[in-house]
C-alpha cells in the first residue's frame, strides 16, 4: 500500500461516519427518459432524482462537487461520497458501475465537467435487480449526449493550493454522425498530499507513541471512450473503455517513536525514529459490450453484456528504524523490512437481463450474471535487525542473540473466484397512487485461495463455498399531488475485497502493522427502510440496518502470547476480520427547494443517528497468537448536518456565490469513538458566455480533523488516533464550453462487471 494509504487504512477501512453508506472510488438500470424541467428535485419509485441541467450550480462545476451538493450525499473527507444512512455509495454512470479503483474514480470525478451531466439519480435501497454489496446505496450519473450531428465538448483546467500546490486540466468532446455516437474523456492531475498522524496505543504498563508526517506524490492520467451504433430501429451496440494510470514515486513517511515499556521491574523509556520511502504506479482498464435490443413498442429490451477489467499495481517499500534519543537524533539502524507488493487482477464478466412491460402497468425482470476474477499477489519481504554496532542481529525477548541472517517472508497469494448471479423482479402500478415491487436474488460464490505462506499451512489452500438468499420488497403510495410515502426492505451481502483477503503485513513499523485475514466471510446485511416525501421539496428517511459478522479493521494491543505459551514484546496488529454484529439506525429530515424568484437555492439536512456495537476479538486469526482482549459493546447517538446553499447575485445569471457547511457529532465506531467533525466551505463563480471562473475555499475553519480515540479497554489499554489531512484548500478553475449544445435522451448500457469495481479498493 502506499504510505498514506496504509496509514489510512489503519482506521478508514472501519471508519463509517454518520453520512457513510471511503473504500474508494466506486450502477442503475431502467433509466427513464430525460426531460427537462424546473422541478430540480423530485422523487420517483425507488429513487431521488436530481436534474442537475436545470439547477444554476452546475456551470463551470465538477462530477464530484455537483455530487457533494445532491441532496442525501455527502464528503467528510473529500475523497469518497457517501449517502446518509448507507456504509457506500456504489457510482454507475449512464447505468454502468464504473470499475476504476476507489482513488483512480475520485480523481476522474474531479475532472470531469458538471456541465456533461443530465441529471443525478440516488436509489438509497436498490432492488434484488442490482448487484451491490451490503448496504450500499447507488449514485447513477445520467451524461448529457448530442441530438444532433456535429461536435461539442468542454475544456477545464484549475490550481489548487493546499499545503502543497497542485494542478488539473480535462478535455471532453461529443461527437455524432447519423447512427454512430462518440464521447470521451481525459484528463490528468498532479498533486502532492501531506498529512500529519499521532499515534498512540498501549496498556496500563507499557504505551508507544509515533507522531510525523506522510508526504505523498500523485501524478494521474486517465480517460473514457464511449461508442454507440444504432443497427437499427429495435437494436444498438455500445463499447465503453475506461482507463487510469496513477504514479507515486518517493512517497515517504517520518515517524518518531516513544516506547514506555518495564525492564527490569523498572520503567524504562526508549526512543526510535521510522523512515519508510515507498514507489508504486497502478493501472486499471475495463472494457464493455453491449448489446440492447426493443422486442415492443411497450419497452420490454433484453440486454446483453461482456466485460473484461484487468487491474496492476506495482508497489515497493523500504522501512527503516533507527535508534534515537529524544531530540530526534539518530543513531545506528535498529530494524529494515524491505516489501515488494504486487498485486494482479483479471476479471471477466457477463450480464443478461430480459425486461418484459405488459399493457397493465406490470413489469417483469429477469437475468442473471457471471462474474470470473483471479487475483495473483507476489509478496516479497525481508527484515532485517541490526545490533548498536550496525551488525545484523535479532534477539529473543530476553534480550539474546538467536540468528544473524536477514529474515523472509515470501507469500505468493493467488485467489479465485466464480460468483453466479440470479434475480427475478415483478412490479406493478395497482393505481396512478398504489405501486410495488418485490424480488429475490440467489447468489452462489466458489472460490479458492492458495498461499505459499510455509509459517501457517493453513494457508496454503482454502476454499470459501457458500449461496446466498437475497429477498427484496418496495411499496409507494402517492398520498395526493403533495405527499408521498414509501417503504423498502432489503437483504444484502457484503464479500471482502480482493486486497482484505491477502494474508500479508503492512508496516508501519516492526511492532505496528495491519494484517489482512483470507478467513474473513461474507457479511450479511438487512435493511427497513420509510421514506415521506411533501411537494417534492421536503422528505423525511427512517432507516434501520442489521449487519452480522461485519468486516472491518480491529487493533489488538499488547504482549502476544503465541500458540506454543511464548510471550511476545508489545505489539499494535491492526487485524482485518469479522467483529460481532452492528445496528445502524437513523432519522433524517431533509429539504431541496428555491426561494426568492430562485435567488436562493437550499439543500439542508439534519438527523439523528444510533450505533450500537458488539464486537469481541482477542486472537490473530492468522497467527493464533492471543492478545488482551478487544471489547467493543458501546452505544452511541450523533447529530447530524448538512446544508449547500447557492445564492444568485444578478439578474443575469453570471455571478453565484455558495456557502456549504455539514457536521457530524461525536459517535461509537468499531475503533473507539470518533469526536465531531465538521467543514465551512464558501466559492463564488462568474459566467461570461462559455467561459465559467470559479473560486472555492474548503474547510475555512480547518474543522475537518479525524480523532478516535479508546480508553474504554480493561487493563488500562487504550488506542488513540489523530489524523490531520489538511483540508483546508482553495482551488481556482476555468471551464470553456464549445460546439453544439443539444442533448437528447441517455440509453441504459449496465456492464457486466459493475460487481467487481468495489472490491478491487
């Protein structure tokens, strides 16, 4: 992993804010026709649909700002969007699930113009129709596409200065002839993030302290090509390539260690300072083809089709450890661990799906999916300890020298998977205020992992087989013209991604890594959920979910004791694996609407949401080694709010100015307890013909600050995490828009390998 993604992922992975549904960046079908209109906002059997041609903030905007300004979604972190109430937010674009990873798709959000988007479609509980993980919501982005022939697109490029500068530039264009459509994409970023971590962990007799920097270079490449042909009246072919290309060379992080520990019966403090320097670049590369074909003049189509992704990352680290006193002066080498982390996946995928309407508003839906993914890792790693005289040398826990070699670890980790899919949905219009939809997915998965990993032969060969039973059901009653009333019920399953399966270590240090687990199971998820609605201004959401055997990222802390009774030295395993069950419960009332003769347009939302944990771990399912145990049974309330807010300052509609604010109260995650956060952004934008300028300040009040913290643990153990990821920015961009402007209805094309891309973060 890179440097700052390890770190990361020291709590990201289980992090879950209120407004979650991170990971990283990844879906509808049955995409209506576009029309446009002024009623912006606007909710439709199972989704929320957000025009975004007819809202003023779109103009000289991006995919992902326009995003984080849809009612229901949101960002803490500026990297990953989340719906409220939901653990992720599944991204499709004109009903294909992209399958960049979850970096790759941010950065190819922030690139790509709001002014190529028709409108934003969030569906917060998906039917038994789409393959999505456990409660994961679904942002479908509906593109804009040409009318007529000729050519038009749009050109950006912007700067943004945070603690350090970067810059962006994208070019997209349209492109359509007679039966032939084209469009497509690049764009590029080059940015260097910095963050500043403090760490602490220990018991009521020993504690370690790590506090530095991370500093991580980015220069990124990537695109799309979309191809449409219309073979005739009834039939269309589409191919869709996506690629990213990212590189990070001399990404590094500084951490100066503080470690309290008993020697002798007397407390003794020591000092070392970790310098880990890291290179990796990643590619990713997906193709889709489709096929659709009308079989009536009701809309009942068939659609077909085959995808291939192949995803590549080479990665390599050098952690060093040195001795030090405690002015940060070094000494002589104490520990080097040397990693080489590939990581190679191929997938291919086919989806099929027949959608039968008949003349009586009823609609049936049937397909299925088949999903082939190999995953090879080659791991290479080598530790080596040297003495105070730069000799290698590794010591026993009391202090004796027991090998003078270098030490390796080579784990070569191939895993595959077949998963076989299969859904059915009937629905139905019982009356133009009564209609409903019920379905079931089965779902069965065969998979194999094999490991040359010689310290557990447990590894070496292990098969995961199981089906699953995944029943749907969605009721709406439109009250009258202004109130609107919905409830939902779904079952979902959640597999662990490609990278949580790897059995390898992560360091952060010799005595402070994550360890991925290839015993981790599929979670199971079930979710209620009721929805009103008034004048398609107001809603209001109830949601409760169910999770059982959750996956996410649990620290053990303190002296291990291994299967044979040896005590270990203290120890901090972040251990990915199953942590008991979880109920997420929330209350949300929200409200899209303009006032003023649509001088001011207002997208607030405010709630309450309850955790409550029951999590119990205190062995390394890996290893056995057994660790004090980590007990997390807390309940938790949090408030929480959002509001965007645009204000047109002329009669023209040339000069905007926006405000944003969200916050989100102290609550119980599977780490500890996450304290309140909370970001002030501002931006104002001027519209001169085509040419869109625009300036945007975020986190004014530098707010956005992640802390956890645990001291609830017997014997004193304790875990505490805080992490500056200077948010606080200002961008400047320019947009141009030329050619043709006119745009005409969005075809739905759903790729065939939309279950994958989530699993490759």
């Amino acid at each position: 992993m890179k440097a700052k993604t390890l770190i990361a992922a020291l709590f990201f992975s289980g992090l879950i804010y209120a407004q979650e549904s991170k990971k990283d960046t990844a879906n509808t079908k049955n995409i209506e026709a576009v029309t446009l209109t002024k009623q912006v906002f606007k909710k439709q059997s199972d989704r929320f649909v957000y025009d975004v041609a007819a809202s003023p903030v779109a103009k000289g905007n991006t995919a992902f700002n326009i995003l984080k300004q849809t009612p229901l979604v949101s960002s803490t972190d500026d990297k990953t969007l989340k719906i409220i109430g939901k653990n992720n937010a599944v991204i499709f674009i004109n009903g294909r699930k992209t399958n960049m990873d979850a970096e790759s798709l941010t950065q190819f959000l922030k690139n790509t113009p709001a002014e190529n988007i028709q409108k934003i479609e969030v569906i917060t509980l998906p039917g038994s129709e789409y393959q999505v993980e456990s409660s994961d919501g679904i942002i479908n982005i509906v593109l804009k596409k040409k009318m007529t022939d000729g050519l038009n697109g749009n050109m950006r490029m912007g700067n943004s200065q945070s603690y350090y500068n970067s810059s962006y530039a994208s070019l997209s264009l349209n492109y359509r002839k007679d039966k032939l459509g084209i469009s497509s994409n690049i764009n590029t970023s080059q940015n260097i993030q910095e963050q500043y971590y403090i760490l602490k962990n220990g018991t009521s007799t020993s504690s370690n302290q790590s506090e530095g920097r991370v500093t991580d270079p980015n220069k990124n490449l990537g695109g799309y090509l979309n191809i449409d042909y219309q073979l005739n009246d009834n039939s269309n072919l589409a191919l869709t390539w996506n690629s990213w290309a990212n590189r990070s060379y001399g990404s590094t992080s500084n951490l100066f260690n503080t470690v309290v520990a008993p020697k002798n019966g007397i407390e003794s403090t020591t000092y070392n300072y970790t310098k880990n320097l890291e290179n990796s670049r990643s590619y990713n590369n997906s193709f889709n083809l489709n096929y659709e074909l009308k079989t009536d003049t009701l809309g009942s189509k068939l659609n077909l089709n085959a995808a291939y992704l192949h995803y590549k990352r080479f990665q390599n680290a050098d952690n060093r450890t040195f001795r030090s006193d405690m002015f940060q002066n070094l000494n002589s080498l104490q520990v080097q661990i040397t990693q080489n982390t590939p990581q190679v996946i191929n997938n291919f995928s086919f989806l099929g799906d027949y959608i039968k309407r008949f003349k009586n508003d009823f609609t049936v839906s049937i397909g299925g999916n088949y999903n082939k993914t190999k995953t090879d890792n080659d791991t290479q790693n080598i530790t080596s300890y040297y003495d105070e005289n730069d000799n290698l040398a590794e010591y026993d826990d009391a202090g004796n020298v027991i090998v003078k070699n270098p030490i390796f670890n080579p784990n070569h980790f191939i895993y595959d998977e077949n998963i076989y899919g299969f859904y059915l949905t009937l629905e139905k219009k019982f009356s133009d205020k009564f209609s409903g939809k019920i379905g079931a997915r089965y779902e069965i998965t065969k998979s194999v992992g094999t490991s040359d990993n010689s310290e557990n032969p447990a590894l070496n060969r292990f098969e995961r087989n199981y089906n699953n039973f995944l029943p749907y059901i969605s009721l709406n009653y439109g009250i009258n013209d202004k109130n609107n009333i919905s409830y939902a019920f779904s079952s979902r399953m959640r597999r662990p991604s490609f990278w949580e399966l790897n059995p390898v270590k992560n360091y952060l240090t010799d005595v402070n890594y994550t360890q991925n687990n290839p015993f981790v199971k599929a979670a199971s998820v079930y979710t209620n959920e009721l929805t009103y609605m008034f004048k398609n201004s107001y809603f209001l959401i109830l949601n409760h979910s169910y999770t059982k055997d959750v996956i996410t990222q649990v620290s053990l802390i303190g002296a291990p004791v291994s299967p044979t009774g040896t005590v270990g030295q203290d120890q901090l395993r972040y251990i990915r694996t199953n942590f008991g069950d979880k109920q997420e419960m929330s209350a949300m009332i929200g409200m899209q609407k303009s006032f003023f003769k649509q001088y001011l347009t207002t997208n607030f939302n405010i709630g309450m949401q309850r955790n409550i944990n029951n999590g119990f771990l205190n062995t390394d399912p890996i290893t056995g080694d057994v660790f004090p145990d980590y007990v997390n049974k807390i309940k938790s309330n949090s408030l929480l709010i959002q509001t965007n807010n645009t204000v047109r300052l002329d009669k023209k509609k040339t000069w905007f100015l926006g405000v944003n604010y969200w916050y989100v109260d102290n609550q119980q995650i599977e780490l500890g307890q996450l304290k309140s956060l909370m970001s002030l952004d501002a931006n104002i934008k001027k519209v001169w013909n085509d040419w869109t300028f625009a300036l945007e300040i975020y986190d004014i009040l530098k707010t956005n600050k992640v802390e956890i913290s645990d001291y609830s643990q017997a014997d004193g153990k304790y875990n505490y995490i805080n992490q500056n990821q200077y948010n606080q920015s200002v961008n400047f961009s320019i947009t141009y828009n030329f050619g043709n402007k006119k745009v005409q209805k969005i075809r739905d094309i759903s790729s065939a390998d939309k279950d994958i891309k989530n699993r490759t973060r």
